[in-house]
C-alpha cells in the first residue's frame, strides 16, 4: 500500500511541473528587463546576436515549446548570466551542499525542538516552560540575518572558536546549520509543547499511567508517537526549504548552495536557471510532502490515501 | 575540506594570497566576459598584446609590451604591427604565435559567438561587417598573423585609443584547438590554457578559485605561489574575516561606508582614484528640465565637496564630464558652484524661489552609497533653489527598462571606463550612443568626438575634447558630474605589491607576502 501511494504521488507530479513550468516561464517574461540589459547599452546588433544565440529572438510560445522540448530530455537549458554553465550544471554543484547544510539544520531543529517543547509541556507553568518558550519566541521573530550576525559576533569575533564564514570544514558549518535551524526548531518546539499538552489530557494517557506504566514509557510510547502527527505535518513543508537552501544564510556565511538562485537568478533575469530551480524545488516539496504522508501511515495505522 | 579556518591559527600562509572577489565570476571566456569580476580573474592568468602601466596614485595608465615586445604604428595610424617575443608559451608548453592571436580577434567577432564587447573591434576593416553578419568569412578581418611572430591590424580609419584595446582582456589570443576540443567547457580548470603570470587551478563554483604561479610565465614567475579567491558576498561577512586573519587583501567589496571609519585608523588603508564618474543624466526633452537655464541652475545649485564627506571614500569632486587624468581635461569645462547665481536663472526660467516648480524625479538604483549621495543633492537643491526632486528607487533591471522606455526627469547613472581614453567617456553622449539617455543631440559635439577620436596630435586631440566637453557640460548642462569613484584597498602588513589599477583591476603578479605578523 505504501509503494502505490508513493507511485501515485510521483506520476500527480507529473502534471503539476508542467503547470508549474508554464506559469513560470509566462511570468519571468512578464517582469521587465531581459537577461542581456546591462548598464551599459549594448549595440543592436550585438544584442541580436546574443538574442539570436539563445532563441530569445523567437515570439514566446515558440520559446516555450523549445524549452518543453528540451525539458522532455532533461535539459534544463543554460545560465544567461553564468555563460559557460548549464542549470544541470549549477544545481549539481550548488544542490548538495545545500542538502548538506538544510539536512544539518534539520536535525538540529528536530533534535533540540521536540525534547524542548516536550520539556516544557511536561513541566508546564515552570522556569523551564518559560525558558523554552522565550528561546522559541526568539526563534520565531528574529529575522535569519540577525541571528547570523548574532552568531558570527558572538562565536566568532569574540568567542574566536568557530569560523566566521566559508565553507571548509565540517567546523564551518556549525553556525549556518545553527543559523538555519533556529525558526524551524522554534516552531517545533511550540507545536510539540501544545501538542503534548493536548494528548496529556485524553484517555489512554490516563490509563496507561493507571495501568502503572513508568512515566517516560507512558510520553515515548502514548504521548509523543501521538503529539508527533502535527510536527510531521509541518516537516514536509520546513525541510523541502531548508533542503533547498536559505538565500540569506547562504549570503551571511558565504556558502555556495542553491538558495541565492532564488533570488540572484530572477534579479539576473536569467530565465532557464529561474525555470530550472522553480522545477526542482517543487520536486523536492512533492519529495517531502510524500515522504511525510508515509510517516503519518507509520505513526498512525489508521490514516490511508487509498 | 582543507582546514578549520579559525582564529587560533598561523595569520598568514607563506606563499598564499587570500582575497575577495564578492561574487562568481560569470565566465572566464574572455570573449564573453563584460564585468570587472571576471575581468579580475582573466588579467591574472592571461596577457595580450601589451599591458597597462602601474597606474598608482593617479597617473595616466599608458601601454607597455607584454606578449608584443614592440609594436610600430603605420599608414597615418591605420596600420599597426606588432612584433611577438619569441619566449612566451601557454601552461601546456606550446609557444604562443601570432595565429593565436588571430584566431581570437576572428572569434571575437563572430556573430555566432554572441560576445557583448565585439563592437570594440569595430575600428578594424571588416570587423563590423563581419559582427552583422553582413560578411561571412572571417578572413576578411583586418587582423592577421604575417608570420609567427608579426601580427598586423589594419583599421577603417585612425582610432587615437586603438592601443588601448590590445591591453585589454577583449583582444588577447585564444587557442583554437582548445576551445573546439571542449565546446562551452574550455574555461573549467581541467581544460584551460593560458599565458599570463597565474594559472588557474581551481574553480568551486559560487565558492573560490584558486590561481597557481606560472612557472613558465614570460615576465618571471610571480613571489605568490597561490591567491585564493573567495567569493564572499556580503560585505560584513568579509570584513569579519579579514578582521578575524582569514583573508589578506580587501577592497570596496568587502565592507561598508560604516565601517569606512574603522578601516581609516588601518595604516595599510590606501585609495585608488578610478575612472568611474557618477553623474546625473538630465532628460533634455522633458520639462521643466528642457529648459537649459533650469538645468544649469540645478547644476549650479550642488556643492560637489559634500561627497567625500558623506561618502568618505576620498571621491574627487567633479565638475566636467572629462576625468583629471584624461586628454582634454580642464577643470572651467563644467559648471562651478554658484547657488545665487542658481537661483537668478531659475527665477528666469520661471521659479523664482522654486515656486510652482514642477514635480520631478530622480531614477536611481537602490545601493547604500547611491542613497546616500542623492538625500545630499536633495538638501542641496532645497536649499539652495528651494525645490523639492523626488527619489525613485526601482530594481536593477526595471530601472533600466524605464530608463530606456520611459526616461524620467534625471537619473543617476555611473560610468566605468573600458580603456582609459577620453574617447570612452566622450562617446557615451553622442547622437547616436545607446548610452544616451538625454534625448540630446547636438551635430557640433557629434563632429567634435569624432574628430578627435583620428586625430593623433595630443595637443589638438585634448583642444577639440575640452571644446566637447564644455558644449556638454556648461552650454548645455546635460548631465551633473558628481564625483570619480575611488577603490579603497586595505591589506594585512605582511601584503606587499599589489597593483590596483584606475580600471580597478587588481593585479597580483608583482604582489608578494613578506613580513611581521
């Protein structure tokens, strides 16, 4: 049951790209200034000839079909701005380190969020519930940039133990992956808190306990497996962001993931990048969300896609 | 994975150069490269015809050999034949000979190469004909390898700046078997060859490049064995490694006008004056701005010296279009401060104390220094005209759109130059340029830049340019010059020897790490 509901979710995906795709490649032509606009003018018929080069030349649903052509062979085409490279290209290089920093993070977030919101929850009401919930209120409105510099200042500049930025060593990721992590974590520590609070309250909870059930038996196995559903919920959605990269820890730490595309591509106006990594975020998003449905069916036999 | 790249460490590394370029380069084909970031890189591992002098503190850069150890200038200057060292090899041995440098000019000018900066050779015979496309054979260009050691250019007409462009990354030879065995990938460290006086290494994409010294480079091997080049693109994060010793050498891309302050008390904090003029662009053909007296009031009304002091950068006030260096300079050629007199002709004009003066704006793109700059041209003119210009700041690529579809009032604007010849900037105003956004057009100021662009008399050259220069500046006010940029450098004490370059290109080969810590 399992293999078909991820087979079915793979093949929906199919005509959700093509959407995707046709909406993209209509609304980056829509924005004004093109790929090759420069602060200085170009000659005509220079710009003819780079049009020319790329097919830009062409009326647009012309443009379009070409590129679903390619698109039908796996080639996502080339960067306008990167002359040398293909999007294959970029993404290759740029996608893993992004899985690596995004996987970091999450990690992070799920190792420190869950135990932080389960603590709070259990110790309602206490300085460790207020504790928790500040750190997470932090999370929740400090914006990425500040948390960065925060970081850097305090870990690298004074503290000289962690690297300020670069990508070297498994050292270097440290404060980006922490960086990363900290919204995230934020929301998973509230929703496992007030999830934990709701389970504590039901039945089973209570019968479990009166059964004489040793109280961290009774959180693993009767809370927490129950309290986890909605933070699964949230995971499908938080790591296929995370995975994809953060443009501005990217920026703040000097790391060379795919992030900054989100942003660098559509300011360059380079169209085929744009295409390429609206495409492959989107696998990723149907990736996560299908992986969190089979969790759900682990943690909660009743739940079925059928 | 190469080091923990903290504090506690060695400060430096014998022998390795860490620097900033702030972001990718987008291409090391030096026939498709049209930004300074690439530029950089190039000028490192390549060498043309001939290269620029060091060009510190503001003198003029002039072009000495490089790959041409002599060059004679022919025919009333549209002849030009340079005579090869016979010493220079490229990084995998083979001896560099004039076909490689007319392969590349041949390249070049291909249309189905699509390079951006191909109308540079558009002084050679055949060369733009051969770029539309309008001549098949690329033969026909009049640049051709007479032997393996001569090269000879012929051109349409004298072009006094022709020189120039030999030194430039545009016109340096390429190997042709090189880049048809690798279509689109002959740039990737795998496969490159070059000449110059580095070689590259090492290319993680979005990350650094690492260039090597060449051992077989013909100007001597460089003292640095290796430069790492980061691409770091937030300038906070780069000064925050150079102040933590992880990186040698930064420059403008690596921190802030806030942080200008904390540089200045460095005693390794030098400036670079650049020939990269900011300027206001008046729209002459829109009102109240195509009545000239209100654009000379206006350019009468800004106190250029507030720049500098804003900016802090050490930028050089400017009143004429023509940068203090260039042929043609004179510092009358432009409109002086004189708010009263200002305010005189704006009251001819029909404002007298700014009155009933129309809504007008000013098109720019958002950057920390630009900002700043235009608040300060705002409380000049309210204060010394009694008007109000709104600031519109709009996204890099809608602004160039609206500046090209719909010009607004002004729009502040900066120009770089490619060489360092007047011409380039001269050319920027002519009927003609794309690059024109005033709407004017003036037949006398068209034959003057082009009279001057043949003559090779410099004296006669500089007449006919100041005379341009004040039919733009002063008699018409068609732009405000504001300033000449500056490219701040700031190095560890153990940095020796490096050469940046009033093109801000910074070249490394004569830089070596020697010193305390």
């Amino acid at each position: 049951m399992l293999l078909r509901v991820v087979i079915k979710r793979l093949l929906a995906m199919i005509p959700l790209l093509l959407v995707i795709a046709t909406l993209t490649f209509m609304v980056i032509r829509v924005v004004p200034g093109g790929p090759f606009d420069q602060e200085r003018n170009l000659p005509p018929q220079i710009l003819a000839n780079l049009n020319a080069k790329y097919h830009l030349d062409k009326p647009v649903l012309e443009q379009y079909f070409l590129y679903l052509g390619r698109l039908c062979h796996a080639d996502l085409g080339v960067s306008y701005k990167y002359v040398d490279r293909t999007v294959v290209d970029i993404i290759k290089d740029a996608f893993p380190v992004s899985i690596q920093l995004g996987g970091a993070g999450l990690l992070i977030a799920v190792l420190i969020g869950v135990p932080l919101g389960t603590i709070a929850a259990l110790r309602r009401g206490t300085h460790i519930d207020h504790l928790a919930m500040f750190v997470s209120t932090m999370g929740l409105s400090l914006p990425l940039f500040v948390v960065g510099a925060l970081l850097i200042l305090v870990f690298a500049i004074w503290g000289k133990a962690l690297p300020a930025a670069l990508w070297e060593s498994p050292l270097h990721a440290i404060l980006p992956a922490l960086t990363i992590a900290f919204k995230p974590m934020a929301y998973i520590a509230r929703l496992t808190r007030a999830s934990v609070l709701e389970i504590l309250q039901k039945d089973w909870v209570r019968i479990a306990r009166s059964k004489g059930l040793s109280e961290s038996a009774t959180i693993i196995k009767h809370v927490l497996r129950n309290a986890l559903i909605p933070v699964v919920t949230l995971l499908g959605p938080v790591s296929a962001v995370m995975i994809a990269g953060s443009f501005v820890v990217e920026i703040i730490y000097a790391i060379p993931g795919m992030g900054r595309f989100f942003v660098t591509a559509v300011m360059n106006r380079d169209y085929d990048l744009i295409m390429g990594i609206t495409l492959i975020f989107s696998v990723v998003l149907v990736i996560t969300n299908t992986i969190v449905d089979v969790l759900y069916m682990i943690l909660d036999p009743r739940i079925s896609y059928e | 994975m190469l080091n923990t790249g903290c504090a506690r460490q060695s400060p430096w590394q014998p022998g390795i150069l860490r620097v900033n370029l702030g972001t990718e380069p987008p291409t090391l084909d030096w026939h498709l490269s049209v930004d300074m970031i690439s530029f950089e890189v190039i000028q490192n591992i390549m060498s043309g015809l001939t290269q620029y002098s060091n060009g510190v503190d503001g003198a003029k850069l002039t072009c000495q050999a490089a790959c041409a150890k002599k060059w004679e200038v022919l025919d009333g200057g549209t002849r030009y034949v340079f005579h090869l060292r016979d010493d220079i090899y490229w990084t995998d041995g083979k001896k560099l000979t004039a076909k490689d440098f007319e392969y590349a000019w041949q390249r070049l000018i291909d249309p189905a190469t699509g390079a951006a900066y191909a109308h540079f050779l558009y002084d050679v015979i055949n060369a733009r004909e051969i770029n539309q496309a309008q001549i098949k054979d690329l033969s026909k260009l009049g640049a051709k390898a007479l032997d393996d050691l001569t090269f000879e250019v012929r051109l349409n007409k004298p072009a006094a700046y022709f020189i120039y462009l030999t030194a430039g990354p545009t016109t340096f030879p390429m190997r042709k078997d090189i880049v048809e065995a690798y279509p689109g990938r002959w740039t990737e460290p795998q496969n490159i060859i070059t000449n110059g006086a580095f070689k590259l290494d090492s290319w993680q994409h979005e990350y650094k490049i690492d260039l090597q010294a060449n051992e077989k480079y013909f100007g001597g091997r460089p003292k640095i064995d290796k430069i790492k080049m980061f691409m770091i693109p937030e300038q906070s994060t780069a000064f925050s490694l150079y102040q933590n010793d992880q990186l040698d050498f930064i420059d403008n891309r690596s921190f802030t006008t806030s942080d200008i302050a904390q540089c200045k008390k460095d005693p390794n904090f030098k400036t670079q004056a650049l020939l990269r003029a900011q300027y206001l662009g008046l729209n002459t053909l829109k009102s109240p701005l195509n009545d000239v007296r209100v654009r000379k009031a206006l350019a009468m009304s800004i106190d250029k010296n507030i720049f500098p002091k804003i900016l802090r950068r050490q930028e050089t006030p400017m009143q004429s279009w023509i940068p203090p260096v260039l042929t043609g300079f004179k510092q009358d050629s432009g409109i002086a401060f004189n708010p009263e007199e200002g305010r005189k002709l704006l009251a001819l004009a029909g404002y007298p104390g700014g009155k009933n003066f129309p809504r007008t704006e000013v098109l720019y793109v958002s950057r920390e220094d630009t900002k700043l700059g235009l608040e300060a041209i705002q409380a000049e003119l309210k204060k010394n005209l009694g008007i109000s210009i709104e600031l519109v700041n709009q996204e890099f690529k809608v602004y160039l759109t609206t500046r090209k579809l719909h010009p607004p009032h002004m729009i502040r604007a900066s120009w770089s130059a490619d060489f360092p010849d007047t011409d380039n900037f001269m050319s920027v105003f002519t009927s003609d340029s794309g690059n024109n956004y005033t709407g004017f057009k003036n037949k006398e100021y068209d034959r003057l830049v082009e009279a001057a662009r043949g003559e090779l008399d410099n004296e006669k050259r500089a007449l006919l340019y100041s005379q341009a220069d004040k039919l733009l500046c002063k008699e018409n006010a068609v732009l405000i010059p504001l300033y000449m940029a500056t490219q701040c450098v700031l190095y560890k004490p153990w940095v020796h020897g490096i050469d940046v370059n009033a093109l801000d290109i910074q070249n490394y080969r004569t830089a070596y790490l020697e010193g305390s810590n």
